[in-house]
C-alpha cells in the first residue's frame, strides 16, 4: 500500500498498467476476460505475487474462464486505470483488493453503473457496496498473534512485561481487524497488571522501512520493550532487524502474520516467536470459485458475512480459517505447498530446517 509518484500523468499510468501485468500481451490486454483481478502491489507482502496471483491463476485455468490479472503497484491512478481497461475489455466480474477504501469505492461504483459485479478479496472496501467478500476471519488472524505472543512471554517467563504494538496501515480495515483481535487478547492482561502497555502505532501504508524507522523510536523511547505484535511479517521483521542492533534479538518475543519466506525462517532462527499462516490458495480457490459462478450468473455461495462499520451493512462473505505457526510447526506451511524447502532451507536457515525435522 505505497504511495506511488504523485506527479504520475495519465499517460505514465496506463504505461504502468502494462507494465503490471506479468505475461499478458501488451495490445489488447485482457481482451475477452471475463474476470479482472487487481492486486495492490509487491512491496508490503511478497504473497501478491509469489501466491495470490499464482494461485488465482491456476483456479481460473482449471475453472476453464480467462482472467486478467494486474498488479497496482502501490498506485492508486493505475489502481482505477487498471479497472476502467477491465471494464470498457468485457469483464463481467472485478477482484480486488484496494489500496485504500476511497479508491475501492470509486472503482466498485464505477463497476456497478457499468452492470459489473465486484468482490473485495481479501481486504474489505469501507462504505464500498462490493457484492460479496472474500477473506479470513482477520479478527481470529490478530487473535493468533495475541495469543502467540502471550504463549512466548510465558515460556519466557516474563514478568510485567512492556508490549508495544506495530500497527497495518490506518486506511486498511484489516489492519483494524488485525489490531482489534490481538487487542482482545492482551487488553486483559494489561487490566490485570500482568502486562505494561507500551507504544501503539500504527504504520502508513504498511510500509516496512517506515516500520522500522517507528520501531526504533519506540525502543529508543522504551529501551524495556518486552515484546511486539507486528501486523505482518515484513513489518515484524522491521523490528527484528532494530532489536538485532540492539543484540536484543531472541531475546523480545516477536510475532508476525503471513508465514512469508523471511518470516518462517526468522520463526526458525528464534528471532519471530511464530506466526499465523493463511492458507493463500484456498482463499484465491474460493474467490475464483465465487467469480466463475457470478461470470455465469449463477449466485455466489458463502458461509457468513462481514459488517462494513461505514455502511452499517453485512456484506455476504466467504471467511477460512488462519493457523498459527511456531518453529515446531513450520513444517506444515511446507506439506502445505505454500513455501519449498528449497527457498526456505537455504544457507544458515538448511541446518535450523534439519534440526527442526524439514
């Protein structure tokens, strides 16, 4: 969720937007797809491109229905221009996960007066109106993280320790969501007296250079930090490599979200106490499935819904479940097909895989 180049023309935009999309023919691009999918960019998470995208891809192919998918880059102008060349191409459904709610919400009315239907995947769109959602349950995600940083102050044995919360981006309602269930978890123990609060900051755009520039205010400011709950790994990692100056790694329990490669392999080293996995195929399995049904007019299939606090309404949902992921675990994020062995278990990391039964 970067901020792209404010003096971005509209003629740099659409040649960012044929830039984004990995492997599609420049002319005519997505030219008879049915389905469009706009992911946000590359920066914040690697899972865009290394999962969601491979996953989607092979959820469309198999489901016999030709998708365009396009990456934003950060870019809110190439966020609406990507869509407008959906929509005026044919698509008759929009995937995607905004970069911010005012610009998803643009992009879903203008779907809607051209009779497209939209699903926000992944990351709800406030006041948006999106037909359907697809997701985990991200209040359980930061429950996870809650809990697990609980369970590594514990087999610590920390007393009275100062927590500091590393926040997702303020314009992300996930991030909320993250921040309310992890929030669920420790708010008792700070009532309690079993816990200090410490800092509580939220990072823009989730950015994790600006990650790690906050985090190293906060232990400059708090040099007692006893543990951190980052909202993702990339942004846990920020920290690690701040406590790392410090010699301080290992040492102040850190947990994440994701199971990216660099988290799981910070999982192994004891530098991220764990992390929570999302199995990132079956959410792309189930919003291609959602898709593939709506492009054929049939109704969408969902086991819940999500209320969207700026419209006050519940929003028809399909949510999995998240899994938490310490080092005696990481194995099944592998068995799993999500990360190889060969890209996890490189260098230093081969020994920690071996001793840790991968």
């Amino acid at each position: 969720m970067r901020k792209g180049i404010l003096t971005i023309t509209a003629v740099s935009a659409a040649l960012l937007t044929s830039l984004t999309a990995c492997g599609d023919d420049e002319s005519g691009k997505g030219s008879g797809a049915e389905i469009g999918v706009i992911l946000p960019d590359s920066k914040t998470s690697a899972r865009w491109e290394t999962a969601d995208r491979k996953y989607l891809q092979e959820a469309f192919d198999k489901g016999g229905v030709k998708a365009d998918i396009q990456n934003a880059q950060g870019d809110k102008g190439a966020f609406q221009t990507i869509a407008d060349q959906m929509i005026t191409n044919g698509a008759k459904v929009l995937l995607i996960t905004n970069l911010d709610s005012g610009t998803g919400k643009a992009v879903i009315e203008k779907a809607r007066s051209q009779g497209v239907t939209v699903i926000d995947y992944d990351r709800l769109t406030l006041g948006g109106g999106a037909e359907y959602y697809v997701s985990f349950d991200n209040v359980k995600v930061g429950n996870l993280i809650g809990s697990g940083l609980v369970k590594c102050l514990s087999d610590k044995n920390a007393q009275k320790p100062v927590v500091a919360y590393l926040n997702g981006g303020p314009t992300d309602n996930n991030a909320t969501l993250f921040r309310n269930g992890y929030d669920g978890v420790l708010k008792p123990k700070f009532d309690s007296g079993d816990y200090l609060k410490g800092p509580d900051q939220a990072v823009p755009e989730w950015d994790n250079t600006k990650a790690g520039t906050i985090f190293e205010q906060m232990l400059t400011g708090t040099p007692n930090l006893g543990g951190v709950a980052a909202a993702n790994d990339g942004m846990a990692n920020a920290a690690i490599a701040v406590l790392k100056k410090q010699k301080l790694n290992g040492q102040v329990p850190v947990t994440g979200q994701d199971a990216t490669v660099q988290g799981l392999q910070n999982v192994l080293a004891g530098d991220q106490c764990m992390t929570v996995y999302k199995a990132i195929k079956q959410e792309a399995a189930a919003a291609a499935e959602l898709a593939i049904k709506l492009t054929k007019g049939e109704k969408g299939t969902t086991n819940g819904t999500v209320a969207d606090p700026e419209s006050k309404k519940d929003v028809p949902s399909v949510l999995l479940e998240p899994k938490p992921i310490y080092k005696a675990n990481v194995k099944d994020v592998i068995a799993d097909g999500y990360v190889s062995k060969s890209e996890l278990c490189t260098g230093e990391v081969a020994k920690l895989c071996a001793d840790n039964g991968i």
